[in-house]
C-alpha cells in the first residue's frame, strides 16, 4: 500500500492527477501500461515508480529494461537523482561508460566502489571507539548534551548538535545520530561479502544477484545474457519496461524470463510496460512500403 507521506511527496512535484494514478498503480501487484507521446511525461512517471518501490520494499529488486541506451542512462540519471544510495544501483550492457556521471555504475565498478567504502567504514569504526567516553551527570537542558558518548566522534559537523536549549530538541539530534551510526554499521555489514569473496568474478556476480536492487539493462543485452542470469540464480521481484512500444510482441517477454521459477510459481510481482503505441507502426512504415 501507499503511505500517505509518499502521496503528498508526489503531489509536492506537481505531477498531474493521471501520472499520480499511474504511480499508484505500478506498485501494485500486476500489469500496468503507461501509453503517450513523447513529453508527457512517461520517463518521470517512470523514476517516481521505481522510487516508490525502493522505499516501500526495500528488500525486493526492480529490474529495468529499455531498447536503447541512450534511454537506458535517461532514465538511470534520474534515478540517481534520487534518494537511492548508489550502492544498490547498476548498469549492465555497453553504454555505462556514456552516463553523465564520475561514478562507476558497471559490476567491477560497483565492487571497487564497495572495497573502498568497506576501508572507509571501518576508518569511522576506528574513530568512534576511541571516542566513546562518559561525561558527568548535570542539570535537565543539558542532559542529552552531556551524556552523549559520541560527541568527539560527531565533532566534524558543519553545526553544533546540540544546543542545549531543551531535553526534546536535543534527544531528538541524538536520535538521528544514532541513526546515522545504524546505517554505517548496516552498509559495513553488506561490504561484508566483499571481504569474504577473493575473485572478482565471484564479487561481481555476488553484487548483481544479492547487493544491487535497481538492475538496468537493455533488451539486446538482456536476450545475450538469459542463459547466464539463470545460472547464476538472478532473481528480481518487479519489472519496468521503458520504449517496450518499440520492440515486437515476443520480445517483451524475453525480460520476463530472465528468472526461474521458485516452486512451479513466478516470482515476478509488478509489471510496468511504458511506452508510446505509435512508434512501432512508424519504424515500420518504411519496412512496409518496401515490400
């Protein structure tokens, strides 16, 4: 279901009533179809679907599949722009090196990236070990400020935490600390693998098919690589097809078996087909008139 803080967020970027509907229903389970000409807005219709779906299951993979690369990296540039941390994002196929962007989203880049965020993780691990120290007991304003046994380790913020005004405001800068350390630790437990796994074919692979939740490829690469995605053991719980106006019927469902099946049942949850209906009857005009 949709939480009401994600409705009002998608009504705060102005997107029109029928988009919001969309959004609505690519989440759930099932087949949704987005039809329109280009500059209505599919492609951001598209990112806020695949937001949504992050957020409100973070747990599940969302597999992207376009027929060119140059929607492909559109549309992975703005997913980007989300609030989707990078680790969970990859670019499979040729085209990687095309996106607007320093970063490495490829499977080798995304391992190295990994390793070098493990030794920066346990650098801050370091840091906040040697920091924790117990202050003394004081008056009630203060309390939180001085019992808070990482203030060293927060000391590098741009503002003072805690301002010692109030018991509520401060206990709740020290919460979202607290938070902050929860997620470092979370993202140092999943560089784990990393660690553990000594080849970079088994790093890329582990990456592809248990670290990254947004898998994007085209469908040419998607065709060239079904017999590897099934060996390996890829699995992915929802599906959006961007430009699927543009390939044959059959095609379509060449990303839908990408997978196998878990006890004679799919696993694929959500269906999302965007496109424009009539592009697929223009590519074909001249083919047709030729003949």
């Amino acid at each position: 279901m949709v939480s009401i803080w994600r409705i009002h967020s998608l009504l705060r970027h102005t997107l029109l009533l029928t988009q919001i509907g969309a959004i609505i229903s690519g989440i759930q389970p099932g087949l949704t179809m987005v039809v329109g000409p280009p500059g209505t807005g599919k492609t951001d219709t598209a990112v806020q679907i695949l937001n949504v779906l992050y957020h409100n299951c973070p747990s599940q993979r969302t597999l992207i599949i376009t027929h060119s690369n140059q929607a492909l990296n559109d549309l992975f540039e703005k997913i980007m722009q989300r609030d989707v941390p990078a680790r969970y994002l990859l670019r499979l196929g040729q085209g990687e090196q095309e996106l607007a962007t320093d970063l490495d989203f490829s499977r080798q880049g995304r391992v190295n990236a990994m390793l070098v965020r493990r030794l920066e993780l346990l650098a801050e691990v370091e840091r906040l070990a040697r920091s924790l120290q117990l202050p003394e007991d004081v008056d009630k304003p203060t309390f939180v400020k001085d019992r808070f046994p990482f203030e060293e380790f927060f000391s590098d913020t741009l503002h003072p935490i805690f301002m010692g005004e109030s018991f509520e405001k401060d206990m709740r800068a020290a919460k979202g600390c607290f938070r902050h350390l929860k997620t470092m630790f979370q993202e140092l437990e999943e560089c784990r693998a990393f660690e553990l796994l000594k080849s970079t074919a088994d790093r890329a692979n582990y990456l592809m098919t248990k670290q990254a939740k947004i898998v994007a490829m085209t469908y040419t690469h998607a065709a060239l690589k079904r017999k590897d995605f099934l060996q390996l053991g890829f699995k992915y719980d929802n599906l959006l097809m961007e430009e699927s106006a543009q390939i044959l019927e059959i095609e379509n469902f060449i990303p839908m078996l990408l997978q196998r099946q878990e006890d004679g049942y799919a696993r694929l949850k959500c269906c999302i087909l965007i496109g424009d209906h009539h592009c697929l009857l223009l590519d074909m005009i001249p083919f047709c008139s030729s003949n």
